[in-house]
C-alpha cells in the first residue's frame, strides 16, 4: 500500500471515528432530555418556566456525568492500547528470540551430521 494511500486510509478512519463519537454523543443528549422529561413529569406544581429549568439542569448535569464517563474510559482504552502494543512487543521479540535459536540449533546439528557424513 502507497503512502498516500495509508494516509487516506486513517484520514478515513478518523472521519468515522469522529461521526461515531457525533452520533454517540447524540444519543447521549436526546436520552439526557428524555430522562429530565420524565424526571419532572410528576411535579405538577412546576410553571412551565420552572419546568424547562429543571429540565436544562436535569440535561447539563447528565451530558456533564456523562463526559466524564467518556473520557474515562478514552483514558482507559489509551491505556489498555499502550500496555497491548507493550506487550506484543514483547512477544514478538520473544518469539524471534526463540526462532533464531531454533534456526541456529538445526544448522548446528545439520552441519555435525553433515560432518560426520564425510
């Protein structure tokens, strides 16, 4: 694959990233407003000013939580991803390791047999 193919390709797969982070963070803004809706419907007593003002606070205190909650686990994910990449380092360099050993082992007894052979 071409470099400027590559390029495209994450180009490509940010832009989805961001329109699925859009449309999740949708999703979380219309439940938001659901669940204030639902949260003052029994208060009858309310004005209806006061009413869209519970609902407001109701809805900013949600997205707040829930951001946090976003970031969070971005955090985590960053975090898992770092130790992942770590550790498949790690075993790739292991199993190498373990193939330039097996390689040089197999020569070692090729070139005995083939010695004595002679």
């Amino acid at each position: 694959m071409s470099e400027g193919a590559r390029q495209g390709a994450a180009h490509a797969d940010g832009l989805g990233d961001q329109v699925e982070g859009y449309l999740l963070w949708q999703a979380t803004i219309a439940v938001a407003e659901e669940r204030a809706q639902a949260f003052v419907e029994p208060m009858e007593w309310l004005t209806t000013s006061q009413r869209a003002d519970v609902e407001q606070r109701y809805v900013a205190d949600s997205l707040h939580h829930a951001q946090r909650d976003l970031e969070r686990v971005a955090a985590r994910c960053r975090s898992l991803r770092g130790e992942y990449e770590r550790r498949y380092r790690e075993l790739r360099l292991r199993c190498v390791g373990w193939a330039v050993g097996f390689s040089a082992c197999l020569a070692s007894v090729t070139a005995a047999t083939l010695s004595l052979i002679r």
